[in-house]
C-alpha cells in the first residue's frame, strides 16, 4: 500500500491522457490507455486493498456481500451459519446483498471526521470494527495524531509540524489521506477483487481439509498412507513428481502444488481412511475441482450452473460434519467464485498462480543487491531484463538523434540470443519448453520405441481394415503426453484414427 499512490497515479495518467508509443505493424505511432479491470491478490491484500478486515477477525468476513454480525458472540448462532451458507429460512440457496464500494468510501471517511475530535479513539476503533472498516493508511495517522494529543505540552516540534502537515493535506487534497485506490474511476473493489482459486480454494479450502485429515491419522497408517503413494499411479495425471514420503509425513508443509496432487490422488489413495461423512465431503470436493481448474468454457450458463451446485453439494456435505468450518471464511468465499467466473472468465485467468513463477527472478536480483536499497535494485534488474527482451526480440526504439524516427537492432542481435542457451539462461528462459510442437493433436512423437510387440489379437479383430502402428508416444495436447501404461476414454475411435491419419 506504500506504493500504491504511484501506481494509482501512473494508472489515472494512462486513462486520462495515454501514451505514445510506436506500432511496428503500422509503422507510426499509436495512442496507448488503460483501466483496471480487476485486482489479483491473496487475502490479505484484497482486504488492504478494499480497506476491510482481515476476515478471519472481523465482524464483516467478506468483501464481496453484507455477511456481518453485530457482536462477534452471534457467529456461534444458526442464524450466522445460514447466513454463512446463504440458506434461507426455509433451507433454499440464496444470495447475499452485494456490499456497496461507495459505501465502504462514504464509512472511511466517517471514522476520519470523527477522529478529528479529541477522546474518541476507543469509539473510532469499535465503529470500525462494527463496519468493517480498516484503512490502513488512514488508521496510521490518526492513531499517531492520538498519540501525540495525548502528550499535550510534551508533544515535539516534529509532532507538531506532523499535525499542521495532516492538517494542510485534509484542506488541499483531502483524498491523500485514505485509500489511493479509492480514486480510481469504475473500480469497485467489491466486486473487481476476484476470488482467486490459488490461495482461496488450493491453499484454503484443499488445505483445511487436508490437513485436519492427516492431523487425525496414527503412525501406522502414515505408513500405509506412504506406501498407496508408492503405488499410484500418476502416468496420466500431468504430476511432474511425487514424493512419498514428503506426501505422507509433510503435509503441513504442502504447496498449492502437493495440494493439487492430493485431490487427483485422494480417492486412490485416502479414501479408506475415512469416516463415511468425511468421504462425502471428499468425493464432493474432488467434484468441484475440475470444474474450478477449466480453462476453456464452452456454454458458460452450463458451467455456472455445475459450479454452484457441486459448491452447494460441497458445502452441505461438509457442513453436516461439523459447524466449526464457520471460522474459516475461504469456505463462504467459495460461493462468490461463480459470480467471479461469470464476470471475468475462467478462474485460472485470473489466478495470481502464474505470478509465482516471478518469485525466482526476483531472488536473484534481490541476491545480486548491495543491501542499502534492495526495492530500488530489483526494480532496476527487472527494467533492465525489460529493456534487454525488447532489444533482442527485435523491438523499436526512439532514436535519440531524431526524436520522429525509430530504430531496432540489427538481425545478429536477436541470432545472438536464440543461438546461445547461456545468454537465455541468464533471463530465466528456457527454451526447450518453448519449442513449437508440430502437427494436428494427436500425433505420435518421432521417439526410437524401447520395446517392440505385436499387434493383439482381439485389437486385429476389432479394426479388420485398420493399418495398425506401435508408436512410443502421442503427443494428444501440447501438455499432455500418452505413453504405455497411460489410458484414455475417446467418445468415438473413427474420429480419433482419422486424425491420427
């Protein structure tokens, strides 16, 4: 939130005037703008960002509805749990108001007036606890402002210019004072905050589950556990690896990897380790998950309508075990993942899993800093990368000499980093996973087979006027390979073999 001041800035001057900049397509110069259209984040930066509470402990656990409660003693209440689960009265799935962004400016605002009078800071705390409230810049000031009130004759010359600068800022430009985001024009951070399956459903719904599982199992069937994990099979699942071991006595430890793992794994592999409710749960669960990881949609009213009924399923399965679950808000914030798939897409579109892969780049040029201002030199590593991608992609550049004209380097510098795996290693490009995949899916790989065999008898008899082939390998998608031992379900073989044609 240090930050975003800038950014926001950046932001309004892009939508408000654009940029320049040159269309090497067109060969002139074009108008850039932008808008944010949404905000990815984990929890506790959608909750700074929307200037609300952390959900786990506020009165108002969500930023997306009006799911609130007067006194933190009436969560333990049914009304709170239907509330939670947005059932009705009479046991019908139901919606929650949609909780108003403007409303949420209008209530920061208001805890500012108020703080401006003196003894009130016990009363701006409890209304903001009440509303839901918590800017976090604006709760820095005038918690400081209090502070120094309350040393009255002994409060400092810097205090004091303190108070006279918030003082002048309340006056001139009120707006620096709260949110930068709130100044964004068509941003609704109620609504623009999408729920993000990475942290909300892998690292919290998955990661609940699994862990009071595991946490309930005894030394014995830990070992048992290892050795199911042994013999699965994950040929045809798409895991690069899986550890046994780590899987069966490090579960407190898992990734959002290991988690996806887990629920491709879990019928194989757990299953006979629960209780007959606790399956229930399970094998909704591990219904819902596919259709949370789909990357392509086809019929989106379909879709949605799958989406809130394995939700709906889930819920009332794992809500028939126990209550408690109601402490952990990432279970209501399920039920506005439909809404968040209508308005921006598939989930993985918007899932901050892709900005993970950033995390190796950034440790390096945070390893390669002198320590004095390491924001400053990873910014300055990540603008250089920037500069260095475009030169050698064989992107334009102004000419300094000649402000209306544009240059690009010669061919032999983009040859220079195609031809040299060192020089693409410094950048953290690997190009072998880049490599264009030829062909119509499905197509064998040109792989030298490892074993030879005949042709069964029965598969003879079934395709009689079949040339029949023994590849090592199909390639069936661009991330997906079939190799023996690894199965398939086809819909129709005819239409399969005449592409394989």
């Amino acid at each position: 939130m240090e930050l975003a001041e800038g950014i926001v800035d950046d932001i309004m001057e892009l939508t408000e005037n654009g940029v320049a900049a040159y269309d090497s397509g067109l060969g002139e110069e074009v108008l850039v703008t932008t808008t944010l259209l949404c905000f990815l984040a984990d929890t506790p930066m959608h909750a700074e960002i929307t200037s609300t509470m952390m959900p786990a402990n506020s009165q108002n656990p969500c930023r997306a509805c009006d799911l609130g409660v007067i006194r933190a003693s009436q969560k333990r209440t049914m009304a709170y749990l239907q509330f939670f689960l947005q059932i009705s009265a009479t046991g019908s799935w139901i919606k929650n108001g949609v909780r108003s962004w403007l409303g949420i400016i209008a209530n920061c605002y208001l805890l500012w007036q108020i703080s401006k009078d003196p003894r009130t800071k016990t009363r701006v705390e409890k209304l903001g606890g009440q509303l839901g409230i918590k800017a976090s810049i604006n709760k820095q000031i005038y918690m400081y402002t209090y502070d120094i009130r309350a040393k009255k004759e002994c409060a400092t010359p810097a205090n004091r210019h303190f108070l006279e600068r918030i003082r002048l800022c309340d006056e001139e430009a009120p707006e620096r004072l709260f949110n930068p985001f709130f100044r964004l024009p068509d941003f609704d951070g109620c609504t623009d905050t999408p729920v993000e399956i990475l942290h909300v459903f892998l690292l919290g719904v998955v990661k609940y589950m699994v862990r009071d599982l595991m946490g309930k199992m005894k030394p014995a069937q830990l070992g048992l556990i290892e050795g199911r994990y042994r013999a699965f099979q994950k040929a045809g699942l798409n895991i690069p690896s899986l550890s046994p071991y780590y899987m069966a006595k490090h579960s407190s430890n898992f990734t959002g990897k290991e988690f996806k793992a887990v629920l491709q794994s879990a019928p194989f592999v757990l299953f006979d380790f629960m209780e007959p409710a606790e399956r229930l749960a399970w094998i909704a669960l591990c219904e819902l998950a596919p259709l949370v990881f789909q990357t392509h949609i086809e019929e989106m009213g379909e879709y949605l309508r799958l989406v809130r009924f394995h939700t709906h399923k889930y819920l009332y399965y794992l809500f028939k075990i126990t209550g408690q679950w109601v402490n952990k808000p990432k279970f209501h914030m399920l039920l506005h993942l439909a809404d968040s798939i209508e308005r921006f897409g598939p989930a993985s579109l918007f899932a901050t899993e892709k900005f993970e892969s950033y995390n190796g780049v950034l440790r390096t040029a945070s390893i390669h800093s002198n320590r004095q201002s390491p924001g400053k030199d990873i910014a300055n590593t990540f603008a250089a990368y920037k500069a260095i991608r475009h030169l050698v992609c064989g992107g334009w550049f102004q000419d300094p000499k000649h402000s209306t004209r544009y240059i690009t380097a010669a061919p032999s510098v983009g040859k220079l980093f195609l031809e040299q795996p060192l020089i693409q290693k410094t950048m953290d490009y690997n190009y072998v996973s880049h490599l264009p995949v030829k062909g119509v899916f499905p197509h064998p790989l040109n792989s030298k087979l490892s074993t030879k065999e005949s042709v069964p008898e029965g598969l003879k008899s079934h395709l009689p006027s079949q040339q029949i082939f023994q590849h090592e390998a199909i390639q069936w998608t661009a991330h997906r390979v079939l190799k023996k031992g690894v199965s398939i379900l086809a819909s129709s073989y005819r239409h399969l073999s005449h592409q394989m044609n």
